[in-house]
C-alpha cells in the first residue's frame, strides 16, 4: 500500500486513485481488477508480481523499490514526476479544491475549535468534498521544508 505517497502526489497535483478507498476485498480479484481497470492512469505498485502481471499485460506500471516516503519520492522525482505544493487537489479525497466563501471558512474554522482570525491570517483552498480547509501554515511549512531535505540529499 501506497497511502503517504498517494497524499503526496495529490498535494503535488496529480490525479491519484488509491487502491485502499476502492474497497476490494479479494486479494486476487484485486490484482486482476488494477492490472485490467483503470488503463488511462499509471499503475505504482510495491508488488513485483502484481508488476509482472502489468508488463505482461501491457499495462502502464511503476516500481516503486523503497518503503519509506522520502525515497518513494526520490525515486519518482527521477523519473521525472515533479513534487512541489500546489494547492490544486484535495490530499485526503483527490476532489479538486477552489476558494471557499467567507462563511465555508468560518464554518470550518469553527468546527475545528480554530480561532476566527485566521480567516485573515491566511489565504484559503477548499474541498467541498471533506468539507477541509488548507491553508499554508506550520503544516505546509513543514511539508516545504520536508521536500527541500529530499531534494538535497
Ligand atoms: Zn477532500
């Protein structure tokens, strides 16, 4: 499973379905189900014969070789996908985000018990979907700061 790396490439903008939010729940229906479905989208997978079964299929797939997030990227920054923060897709549900109204912010920074003057502190995105703020604070800092180490090393 590719969950960090399916919410990095959304907060990097690309169109990201995950296998764990299709429900599938036979093991080898599932194989057969990624390797057949889907066909317009690349397939990464951790799975060497789950990827076998793709590159005897014709099907577009990547190997992905490491298990930790920050190689994950690494390795797919080489060929070529770019990860920078881009405020475009929703990292939770993929939705695409828009600008919200006054009052869908103030309705979430109240749900999340967040003070109101952040409604002028920050410049806002929304999923109408999850019903999510985002915003660039401590968090995005974090995520910048996160990629700036990968790309360094
Ligand atoms: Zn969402």
């Amino acid at each position: 499973m590719l969950g960090k790396l399916t919410t990095w490439l959304r907060i990097s903008g690309y169109d990201t379905v995950y296998v764990g939010d299709l429900n599938i729940m036979n093991r080898r229906k599932e194989d057969t189900f990624l390797v057949t479905s889907f066909k317009d989208r690349i397939l990464l997978t951790r799975d060497r014969e789950l990827y076998e079964r793709c590159i005897s299929s014709n099907r577009e797939v990547i190997f992905i070789n490491s298990n930790t997030i920050a190689e994950q990227i690494k390795e797919l920054s080489e060929k070529g996908f770019e990860f920078r923060i881009v405020m475009d897709r929703c990292s939770v549900c993929n939705n695409l985000l828009r600008r919200p109204s006054e009052e869908e912010i103030l309705d979430v920074l109240r749900k999340e018990g967040l003070p109101e003057d952040f409604k002028t502190r920050y410049e806002f995105w929304y999923c109408e979907n999850c019903v999510k703020l985002y915003w660039m604070g401590s968090h995005w800092r974090n995520m910048v700061k996160f990629l700036k180490n990968i790309e360094e090393r």
